[in-house]
C-alpha cells in the first residue's frame, strides 16, 4: 500500500480501529459514509452508530449522502448494486452474499430505535448535558448560540458594581487596567478571558485564582523599578562618568549631546541617570546605537579610549537591556495581575447572569459535558449510558478539535480498563486544514489522538495522498510549493485525473504606477509650496491598485466563460459563470470586485456577513413589523404600502397623504378611504390584510404571524414579480433567513412584537451578532446556476470549483492582535500549562519568549493551510493575484510563494499548465465570421438619413457623456466632438450652478450615461444620463436646442416612460426628470 490510496479493505473493514490522514479532495466523506455503509452491512444496528463531526451543514450532507446510497441499494439493479459493494472494499463473493441485506438497509436504517446518531461535537454534549441526572442543576438550561448580548450585559453589571463601590476588590485593577490600557483594550483582553473560560477553568481545577497569580509572579519575578535603576547606577555610574567624557571628546554632534545630557545629571535621581543613559546608548526602539571602531575615531581618543568607548557603549547597553527586560517582566505581571483579578470577577459576574436566566453558549456546554464525564459522583452514570449506546464512534474533520473536545472524549474512552470490550473508532481529517486557530482549534491534537488511538484501541494508521479533485497542473503547483515550506509537514500528492486540463497562474502584484500620478499607497506627494487649509483642501489620490486588480480579473472571467474547457463527469463542456470560485481572506475590500463584475455584467453571488438586516427586502418586512407593532407609525404605514406585498404607486399614497381625515394618522385615513368605496381594490386588499394581521399580532408568534404573512400575502410570488431574476435568489434566501431569525430571535426570549422589533434595532447595529444574509444553495440549479460565487477562504472549505481566484493576495501584514491570551496546552495534557495575558512589547518580557515564538509559528502554520485550502478547491484552472504593498511587511505572501512554484516548474514565467479551450465553445472576439449561407431577410424599418441638425445633437450627447464621465482633466474632443459651438454648450451645461448636482460627483451616490431601458410597450429608449441622488433617481434628457412650446408635449411624454422604466427597476425611490438644452437652461417634467 502506497500513501497515494489507502487500501480500502483495511479501511472499511468494520472490526477494525482506523486513522486516515487525507488530503483535500481525497473523498474523506466518501470514506466515512461508506464506513456507515459497511457497518450496516456488518450487522451493526443503525442505534449502535455515533458519527461526530464539526459543522451541521456536515453532519446534513452526511445523512443525505446515507441516504441517497440506500436508496440506490434498494433501487438499481443487481450488478449496479454489486458494482457498488466491491467499491467499498467486498469482493465479488461477498459483495453478493450480502446484497440481500443491502436491499433492505433503507428501511432498517429508517425504522430504527434509537435511529443512527450524525451530529457535530454540540450536538454531542448537549446530549450528553441533557441526559445529566437532576442534580447536576443543568436541566431546563437554553442553549444561545451567540453569547455577545450576555457578555455585554454581564460587562455593565460589572463596571457598574466597580464605579459604586470603589473599595470593591476587582474595581483598583479595573481602574489600572483603564488607565494603562483604555476602554477599547481593556474590554478586548477581558472579552478574551471570557472566551477562554473554560481552559480557565480547567487550569484552575483544584485551586483559586489566586494561586495561579502568584504562579505568575513566581514565573515573572517582578521587581521594583526604582531598585532597578538604584542597582544599576550602583554598578554602573562610575562607567556612566567615563563614558559621557568618551562620548564628549569623540565630536561627534549627536554623542557630544548625550555626553553633555549624562554629565547634567550627574548625582540626580536615579530615575532620570538611568533615562539620560537609556538614551545615550540605545535608540527610540530600544536597540544599541550603532557605534563602530574607525580611523578618525582612533585619531580623536586614541588606541586605548577607542577601545574603551567601544567596549563601556556594548556593556552599558547590554546593561539597560537588561534593566529593561525587567521592567518589562514587572509590566508583564501587573497586567496579569489586574487582568485577572478583573477578568475572574467579570467572569463571576457573567456566571451569576446565566444563572439566574438558565442560559449557556457552546463554551459553557463543552465545559458542563467535561465536568460531567470527569465528575466522580456523576461520570459513572454518563460513561454507563454511552457505554450502553455506542459501540462504533466515527470522527470527521478532527483537525478542528480544541484540547477540551479532545479531553471531554478522552474522559469516556479512558474509562475503558482491559477488561471490556472497547468500541471501535474510525477517524478521519487533515492537519493540513486545519483553519480555524480563531474557533481554538489545535492541530496537533490530531497526530496525538492517532497516537493515542494506535496504543489504545489498536487502530492502524492509513494516509491518503491521492486527490480526486485537482488537476495534475494543481497538484504540481502545491506539490512544489509546499515542498518549500518546512513547517507544513508535507507529502507529495498525486493526481487521480492527471489527464484532466488545468492551469495555474501568478498575476501581479499589480501596482499604481501606471497613471503615474498615484503612489501605490494612494497618498499624494506634498506640494513644493504651503497649502492654505482655508481654501485649498489636502489633495488625496485615489487608491486604485484594488481596481486595476478587480478589472483584469473581471475581465479574464469574461474571456473563460463561455470558451474554456471544463470537464464535468467525463464530459467535455464550455466554462459557465457558475464554475468561478472567487476566494478572499478578507471582506475588507470585496466592494471593488464587485462593482468590476457588475460594471462587465457578469452574475455573481455573495453573502454578506451580518448584513441580512439591512437588505431591502429585510427592511421592507421590518417596516410591516413595526406598523402592526404601532398603527400610529405613518413612515412605517407608507413604506409598507410601497413594498411588494402591496404594491401600491405613488398616486395612491399622494390620495391618503391628502386625505380630508386631517389630523389623524395614516392607517384612519387609509380606512376611511376604503369604507367610503374611494380606495380601489389594491387598496382595499391591503386594508384587509393589514386589518387582519394586526388582530394577530396581538396574540401570534413572531414567527407565526410572518408564515401568516407569507403566505396570506403571497410574499414570494409578489416579490419575484418585481425583482430581476438574476437577483431573485439572492432575495428569496433573505427572506427566508429572517423567518429564520424570527425564530431563533424569538424562541422564549422575544414573546411580544415590540420586543422582537427592539431586538432587531438593537442586532442592526451589532456587526458581531446582526444576523448575515441568505445563503444560496452551491447545488441548486435554480439558485446557484449562472453566477460567480465570493466566497472567504473559511466559508469555502469543502467546496470546489473548475475556475478558482485568489484575489487580495499579495497581503504581507498580519492583522494587529496586541490584547490576547497566551495558552500552552499540549495536546497530550490533561490540563493547561499557562495561561496569561500579552500586551504592548514593553508588557512581554522575555521570560514568555519561546511561547510566544510558538504562537507565532502556529500563525504561520494557519496561513500556510489557508493557502493550501485556497489553493486545492480549484479542481481544472486557478489564479492568484494581488496588488503591490506601500510597505512589505516580513511575511511571506501567497502571491510570492505561488510565483515562486511556478517559477520552479516553468522558469521565467508565471505560469504553469495550458489554456484548455472548449471545442464547441463559440470563436474568440474578433475572429472572421464565416459568411451567411442564407439570403438577408429585411427586418425592422428603413430609417431616413440624419439631418444636420440630429447630426449636431448626436455630436453634442457624445461629447456630453465622455466629458460627464470623465470630470475634470477629460481628453480633448475628437475631431468629430470638437465643433466650437458644441465645445461651448458642453462647457456651460457642465460649469452650471443648477446643474452641478448631476455632473460633480461629490453630490450624487453615482450615475450612468447612455443606459438602454425597455420600455412599457415593449419598445426600448435610451436615457442621456441617469443620477442616484439622496433624494432619489433623476433622468436627464439632453436637448441641443432652446425650450421649444410646440415640443415640451412630447418631451413630457417621452420622459414620462423613462419615468415609469427607471420606477419599474427602482420601485422603492423616487424619480425626477429634467430636460437640459444646449444653453444650460434646465426645465424640470
């Protein structure tokens, strides 16, 4: 057997422990669903079966993909059937000895009781919490996925007790940890305790806090600063004498000053001797000053005082180094030691705060299930009833576990002494994917527990290198990157479908440079003279290096889709919009990418993190909300009415808005409009719905009342009459995720409306907590089907696609994360071996140095297996491109290493693999067309030649759009454009004061020129220009002419179908129209 594929009757074989190490595309569900599979076979009943892994939406795909291979079992015909079962390890005599029981294994696994168990490790422990006996006090408990609004509230309670009761014992460090570190830090770090707290309390087993401080202050051995700098003037202030002379008679301006600066403070307080000496012989980053032995030295002090200087400045340095380092080490422990005095009590506060309401988050459950299986009184109980349950316990995706995970299932598994039957384990995952450092992830943890499952349970261990997923193109490139990288552990890969087309490529870093008026940070060069800040404001490029990226990208997707080649199984195809996969690490800037793939009109979807609240169709619903909430609320009344539930136009909101029923609200008049028979029938339908739901709001769910909603209003038939449908999916899956809010908002906590409603202000203003927006299934052809997906690198894991881009990439800066904890818990420790708080450099010290070192070596262990995650979800054709950094940082970026691979395999160039086109795929732009084989069929209407005076007005609208375009320091016109009398009313239209809000772009959100729209009749128009205003949308007609009476009919007509296309697209604001002739005269329509 061969890393490449493990053997598969070792691997399935259901009387055997096993460990698979497999790389990404290597089929470990595959693998792990076939397991289920053969067990059943086995005999093993569906009860018996406990399958762990880390996602929900992993745990779903697991029971669907159970599912759809019984369901196959028990459908096609025999040798489909055994064709199946040899795959999965039997040969052919027992692939068919047990093809009768495989026939039926639907029905088993569908009638079983207790069913087979797929869940995440929650999902574990919240079984294993409510199956505690009564008086572990852990029942009736409500699980909260996010524990933000607790650990807010838990905050104030606590910042409230320490400014009531100063002599409270917490509330001194609190004080000093705001004053040393402000607000914003000091939140951070105890916010950081808080989300550690159960390595806290596993670290604290046995003992209080106060024990671990003084730990602390074993470790870190913090002395007095005044002694320090008392000792070293002690020891060295007959040296600082010498030396300040040295540094006199040397000459030089700069040691000349600190000599003369040591001598003045000669004799003062040791204090300010030992800060004159600091800096005389370090720098203002704390690093020696560079002083090196020359001739002209020599020559000004002589042989013997050169070499003294050089020797007094290398020992006194080394000397305040020293002194420095501990001070560092006592600013190390009074952070700890205020930061815990002040995270425990916080902590305390918070525990006394779920208490009382019967709450936990996942932190507090991984903590409750540990305690539970390590509690004498309360472990037997526990282990007995899983013991009982489970005899077969497959893992997935173990490279995620954290160290508590790992003891809370070591707890159980170790309870097994030599004389009972142990159960069998199959684990399945890949360090190398292992991402989420963020979620406490320990990677380590899973060459232990192979280990631990190898000496316990006999398990054999079993690689997989052989991907199913990438190109041979793909897999030479991470072969030859990885290979580079020494902390990545790595084993070559090999390609199953080396015959399938791919290709990688390196673009960039792309810079600023090519304007040459931009610097690649986007800051403009100072000015030769002053600035007068009064009337000349700061000149601040734009930075377009994401631009220039965004572009090239959105334009090479342009020239793939439709023309490369993608195989989709065994079958040659042309590349769709739907085989893109753009990744980021970051959302940061995915704006830019965006507006490039709309400005090319190419379809893309994204989701936007805790954005759902904000959509319009999320707003729409909120507004219905708070109307049935509060009748009195005419805003909310008017926007409702606008929405597509009802619909109604604006000529119906003007008849109640003028309404003779003055003095009253909205929803009186409105009902005083429809019982008078003066409403209409969309207005009469609105009253009754709007009638009836606010009867039900008084007694309903919120829940409840929006599936009344939904379906009484025909919320989704209505919507999609509306919306385009290349966003109707996009709408579709948000407003299915609010009903999905509205349930988990409201799930015992939010029983009335207007508290659900004061929630969802509140969650709008929370970026951590807002809900996010609507997914959209990857796999439905209806919904995933003719667009791009944006994806992060985290959000894609488990996903591929033919085409994938790594944009952004060129990053050589980590994030800033100064405020943290410093944990060292070896994955085969029971318990934690430190932990405490890092702060600012002068707050580390040394003694912390190789755990530090550490973290820092598992960061970039993180950042080499976000890359490798990246990098193998493009299954045919990856790029990787990024812009040209102002300032490199020391790391290495993903740009550079994927350039340096490829400069390995190909040298000199930036790519790797070849362009696959598809045969069918249609020519390239600007290839011959072959010539028509068919005689011209007439179509459409023969128009008159131009007149000279609409040849005028087409020159004039075309110098019009290139100079509305390109604002100020536009080209010169062409010579058709150049006409002087055109160049004249160019410049007045453009230089009008009341025309500046359509043509300066610091007053509108953004325009267009020359947009095609489709008109009501079916015919098509073209708008000059169309403005985004705070106020709305604005039409702009341009006329060469001079207002003209007879045509101003026509005019309004025209303008009025522009009107009703732009509402159509845009039926939520409102739109203006305006004409502007060639005097700069504007007339409003």
């Amino acid at each position: 057997m061969t890393n490449a594929a493990p053997d598969l009757r070792i691997a399935l074989d259901p009387a055997a422990s096993v460990v698979v190490e497999a790389c990404a595309g290597s089929g470990k569900t595959w693998l792990l669903v076939s397991r289920i599979v053969r067990l059943l076979l086995d005999g093993v009943a569906p009860g018996r079966i406990l399958a762990i892994t880390f996602t929900r939406k992993a745990a779903r795909e697991i029971e669907a993909r159970l599912a759809l291979w019984l369901r196959e079992l028990a459908t096609v015909d025999d040798a489909a059937a055994l064709a199946f079962l040899e795959q999965r390890g039997l040969d052919a005599l027992a692939a068919r000895a047990v093809l009768p029981r495989a026939r039926g294994l639907l029905q088993v696994v569908f009638d079983a009781q207790p069913a087979i168990t797929i869940t995440t490790f929650h999902g574990w422990f919240a079984r294993i919490v409510d199956a505690a006996p009564l008086t572990s006090g852990l029942s009736g408990n409500t699980l909260v996925e996010s524990g933000r609004q607790m650990t807010d509230e838990a905050w104030q309670q606590f910042a409230r007790r320490c400014a009531r009761e100063p002599a409270w014992a917490p509330a001194p460090s609190l004080r000093w940890l705001l004053r040393e570190l402000g607000t914003a830090n000091t939140r951070t770090l105890l916010d950081r305790l808080l989300a550690r707290r159960a390595e806290w309390h596993a670290l604290c087993e046995g003992r209080d806090a106060a024990a671990v401080i003084e730990e602390l202050r074993a470790f870190h051995d913090p002395r007095d600063p005044r002694e320090l700098t008392a000792g070293f003037v002690l020891r060295h202030g007959v040296e600082l004498q010498v030396f300040s002379g040295l540094l006199i008679a040397n000459q030089i301006a700069n040691d000349v000053e600190a000599g003369r600066a040591l001598q003045a403070v000669q004799g003062a307080d040791a204090d300010v001797l030992f800060a004159a000496a600091r800096a005389a012989l370090l720098r203002q980053d704390d690093v020696p000053r560079a002083r090196k032995h020359s001739a002209a030295m020599e020559k000004r002090l002589g042989a013997d005082g050169a070499a003294r200087y050089l020797d007094l400045h290398a020992r006194l340095a080394q000397a305040v180094l020293d002194v420095l380092a501990q001070f560092a080490e006592a600013a190390a422990f009074e952070l700890n030691r205020h930061g815990l005095i002040a995270g425990v009590a916080l902590l305390d506060v918070l525990e006394r705060y779920k208490r009382e309401r019967r709450l936990m988050d996942f932190a507090d459950l991984e903590w409750h299930a540990d305690r539970l299986l390590r509690d004498e009184s309360e472990a037997a109980f526990i282990q007995a009833r899983l013991d009982a349950r489970y005899r077969h316990i497959l893992l997935d995706e173990f490279q995620d576990t954290n160290p508590l995970q790992w003891r809370i299932l070591r707890a159980w598994l170790d309870a097994y002494d030599a004389t009972q039957e142990k159960p069998c384990v199959f684990m399945v995952g890949d360090p190398k994917q292992s991402i989420y450092r963020f979620r406490r992830a320990e990677p380590r943890i899973f060459t232990a527990a192979a280990g631990y499952f190898a000496q316990r349970f006999g398990a054999v261990c079993l690689p997989n290198d052989a991907t199913y997923r990438n190109s041979q193109a793909v897999v030479d490139v991470v072969n030859a990157l990885f290979a580079q990288a020494p902390l990545f552990e790595f084993r070559p890969q090999k390609a199953l479908r080396s015959k399938l087309p791919g290709r990688v490529e390196a673009i960039g870093p792309i810079g600023g440079e090519q304007d040459g008026d931009e610097r690649a940070d986007g800051k403009a060069d100072a000015d030769d003279g002053l600035r007068d800040p009064l009337h000349t404001p700061l000149a601040e490029l734009e930075d377009l290096r994401h631009a220039r990226e965004a572009a090239l990208m959105a334009a090479r997707i342009a020239e793939i889709v439709g023309r490369w080649e993608v195989v989709e199984h065994g079958k040659s195809r042309a590349a769709r919009h739907e085989d893109v996969l753009i990744l980021c690490r970051r959302r940061t800037r995915l704006a830019e990418y965006e507006r490039a793939l709309r400005d090319r009109g190419i379809p893309y979807v994204t989701s936007s993190r805790g954005g759902l609240l904000h959509t319009l169709e999320a707003e729409d619903m909120r507004a219905l909300l708070r109307f049935l909430a509060s009748p009195a609320d005419d805003l909310a009344l008017a926007h409702a009415l606008r929405t597509p539930l009802f619909a109604l136009p604006d000529d119906a909101l003007l008849r109640i808005a003028r309404s003779r029923a003055l003095g009253v609200s909205w929803w009186h008049r409105l009902d005083a409009l429809v019982r008078a028979g003066e409403g209409g029938e969309d207005m009469a339908r609105a009253h009754r719905l709007l009638l009836r739901w606010r009867e039900l709001a008084a007694h309903l769910p919120v829940h409840d009342l929006l599936d009344r909603i939904c379906f009484e209003g025909d919320l989704a038939a209505r919507t999609r009459a509306v919306v385009p449908p290349a966003m109707w999916p996009g709408v579709a899956a948000n407003l299915d995720a609010f009903i999905a809010a509205s349930l988990k908002l409201d799930a015992a906590r939010y029983p009335s409306l207007p508290r659900f409603i004061d929630e969802l202000a509140r969650l709008a203003d929370d970026a951590d907590e807002a809900p996010d927006e609507g997914t959209i299934e990857a796999g439905s052809s209806e919904t995933a089907c003719g667009r791009v997906r944006i994806m992060t690198i985290h959000g894609a894991k488990g996903l591929e696609a033919p085409v994938v881009w790594l944009i952004d990439a060129n990053s050589t800066h980590a994030p800033a994360d100064t405020y943290r904890v410093l944990l060292d818990w070896p994955p085969e420790a029971d318990r934690p071996c430190h932990l405490s708080f890092a702060g600012r450099k002068e707050m580390l010290g040394t003694r912390r140095d190789a755990l530090l070192a550490e973290e820092s070596r598992a960061a970039e262990r993180e950042d080499l297996n976000l890359l490798y995650v990246a990098l193998t979800r493009a299954s045919q054709y990856l790029f990787v491109s990024g812009v040209a950094e102002a300032r490199p940082g020391q790391r290495t970026s993903a740009l550079v290493r994927v350039a340096q691979a490829l400069a390995q395999l190909n040298p000199g160039a930036a790519v790797y693999g070849g362009e696959s086109l598809c045969k069918s795929a249609p020519p390239a732009a600007g290839a011959p067309a072959a010539p028509a084989s068919l005689p011209p069929t007439p179509v459409g209407m023969r128009r008159a030649p131009l007149s000279e005076a609409q040849r005028y007005g087409t020159r004039l609208h075309a110098l019009l759009e290139t100079r509305a375009a390109s604002g100020p320091g536009a080209p010169a016109p062409t010579a058709e454009a150049a006409d002087a009398s055109i160049e004249r009313q160019v410049q007045a239209i453009l230089a009008a004061p009341h025309l500046q809000d359509f043509f300066d772009p610091a007053r509108y959100r953004r325009a267009w020129n020359e947009i095609d729209v489709v008109l009501a009749d079916g015919s098509s128009g073209r708008i000059d220009r169309l403005v985004e205003r705070d106020d709305g949308w604005w039409v702009l007609d341009y006329k060469s002419g001079t207002p003209d009476a007879a045509r101003l009919e026509g005019h309004r007509d025209q303008l009025a179908r522009y009107r009703e296309a732009v509402s159509a697209m845009f039926p939520a604001q409102p739109v203006r129209c305006i004409l502007v002739f060639g005097n700069a005269q504007r007339l409003d329509i």
